[in-house]
C-alpha cells in the first residue's frame, strides 16, 4: 500500500495539505470523515494526478473571482484538485473552468442558489466542436448515466462550489429534498440532428465555437407525446407541462428550459416553425388558471408583485425567458427544465491556451 503524496488542498492558503499514512485504500474513508466530496468515491487528487491535470490550463488564465459564501479565490491547484477528485482528464479542464466562470456571472445569483431551499442545480449545457473532442453524450440518455464526459464535468462544477465556495448540504446548501441533479447536470446539444442553428449561435457565439451554458435549474420534467403528428399537437402537451402552479418560473420568474427530442424538433421544422415561433407560442398558451392557485398563494404572489395576465398566471416574465435546444435521441419525448428563477441562463467560450 503506498502513502498518497501531499494532495492539494482547496480551502487553504498553502495549498497543499499533507495526510501522512493516508493511503490509495484509506484515501476514501480520510475524505468522507473531512466532509469532502458528495457521498460518491472520490480520486485521489495527489500531487502527480494535480499537476497532469494544470497541463490542460498552460496558457489559460484562471480568471476567476471569490466564490461565495466563502469568499475564497480557487487556486489552479485547488481548481485542478476539485477535478481530479470528479474524475476529469486534463482536457475536460477548460470546459470545467468555462462553466464555473459563468456561474460567477453576477446575475447567476450564484450565492442565491447555493443556499436556497429550492432543489437547484448547476445545468451545464456544452455546444460546438468540444462535445467530440470530448466524447459528450448529447443523443440517447444524453441526460443519464454512461457517459464519462457529462458525468465528470458536471460533477466537478459541483464540487467547486461545495469545496471552495462551502456550500456543503445541510449547512450553507439548505434544500429541502435536493434532486439527483446535484451530483452531475451536464449534456451536449444534438447540433446534428436540430433543424435550428446551434443554441449557442442563437446566444451570439460563432458557428463552431464551443461554449458552455449554465442556469440553476431543476431536474428535467418528461413530456410524453406519442400521439401528436402536428405542432399544434406537440404545443397543447408541452404548454400543459409548463402550466404548472408550483414552478419556481411562476413566482420568482428567471430563465427556463425545452429540451426537444429529435423526433419531435422534427415535427415543428416540418410544420414550419422556427425555435423563436416555439417559444413564443408557449408563452402565449402555457397559463395557469387563477382558479388552480389557492387563494394563499394568490396572496403571497401579490406580495412578490406577481400578478395574473387577464385570468390566470404567466410561465416567467416573456417568450425570451424560455431556450429552446434539441437534445437526446429516438423516441417522442423532449423534457420541459425549470429553474429556480432568481438566476439566468450564462454563457461562455471555452477557453484555449
């Protein structure tokens, strides 16, 4: 059994941290009684794992500021550690550093998220050539398990803000249940299979840019029409999904999400329709009835300053708080993503040395 050699430290002002008589078998069992990690195994971030990993940031400038509510500044030792310990290559690096600066964005609300009782999670969605370089699943079970990409990446943003930022669950992360999405929320969009341009050239990024998107969204909410052969079809199922009285985005507002699946963004470019047309075709029809909102929440909707359109209640603030993208693979299914609402949808390119 070989001790570990001196992993980085990602809380401290050394950055090394040493645990003599620590051991690859013992290794688990140390990091579990320090609190760290978030109840999976972790790798071990020893100093030769740490420093394979910095390979992938020669020539990249950290860029990143405090990270509430701790206040710290990662290290690119303490930044490397966190992704050795998700599992991450070197290569996955960028992504990762690309998707943590975007939750610093002042108006992800990132400390806002971090300590809500809402079951947020950091959704990380990756567009352009990165997605093969790096193997991202954005096809069938795009948004499960069995890829190591979009398992690792997104569990390595989590594991910055839970070790760096001290977001630890039960002390600064306060969700009342949480959700799944909290160990990993990342997925390619199916560029080759959307009939729209690349999510990300919507957002103002070049052709064949690869970027990386985040809001602090819930987990993915089915919808399931094996029925509809029209896009009035589609629309009358995914506007009833939306239409839901306990959504953060009826309240709190903010950014919220259509995932479509391949076959059913097939249907809509067949009939005609543009993603803008999608979406501002569900904010006119995805409302929710005052009569199915108790007469509580009315009140305490009035008290944020929410107040129903006419008879019933909006889905967020206008057509251009819902992004549409196309991911996944066969099957008449797409999946409707809320978000906390308090947060935006942020976007940034992934940086090359």
């Amino acid at each position: 059994m070989s001790e570990l050699a001196s992993p980085p430290v990602w809380h401290g002002s050394a950055g090394v941290l040493d645990l003599p008589g620590v051991t690859e078998e013992s290794w688990q069992e140390e990091a579990y009684r320090r609190g760290w990690g978030d109840g999976l195994p972790l790798v071990a971030p020893t100093a030769a794992r740490v420093a394979a990993a910095l390979t992938a940031l020669d020539g990249i400038d950290l860029e990143l500021g405090p990270l509430p509510p701790s206040g710290l500044v990662p290290t690119r030792e303490s930044f490397a550690a966190n992704a050795v310990m998700a599992g991450c290559r070197p290569a996955d690096l960028p992504v990762v550093l690309a998707a943590v600066r975007a939750l610093q964005a002042p108006e992800y609300n990132l400390h806002g998220v971090l300590a809500t009782t809402h079951p947020c999670a950091p959704l990380v969605v990756v567009n352009g050539p990165v997605r093969g370089e790096l193997g991202v699943n954005s096809g069938t079970n795009c948004l499960g398990q069995g890829t190591r990409a979009n398992a690792v990446i997104g569990r390595a943003v989590q594991l910055v803000t839970t070790h760096v930022g001290g977001a630890r669950p039960g002390v600064m992360d306060r969700a009342t249940q949480g959700g799944p999405a909290k160990y990993t929320f990342c997925f390619g969009e199916n560029e080759e299979e959307s009939p729209f341009p690349p999510f990300s050239v919507r957002r103002g990024f070049a052709p064949g840019e690869s970027v990386v998107t985040v809001a602090a969204t819930e987990g993915p909410h089915n919808v399931n029409d094996h029925g509809g052969t029209t896009a009035e079809d589609l629309l009358l199922t995914i506007a009833g999904t939306m239409a839901q009285p306990g959504s953060n985005n009826v309240y709190v507002k903010g950014p919220h999400f259509l995932v479509l699946g391949p076959e059913h963004a097939a249907t809509f470019a067949r009939d005609g329709w543009t993603a803008e047309a999608l979406r501002d075709a569900l904010w006119e029809r995805a409302r929710i009835p005052v009569s199915k909102v108790s007469e509580a929440n009315q009140r305490q909707f009035e008290d944020w300053g929410v107040v129903p359109d006419g008879n019933a209640y909006t889905v967020s603030t206008g057509p251009e708080m819902l992004h549409v993208l196309v991911a996944g693979g066969a099957g008449k299914h797409s999946v409707w993503i809320p978000s906390f609402g308090a947060t935006a949808a942020v976007s940034r390119a992934v940086p090359r040395a």
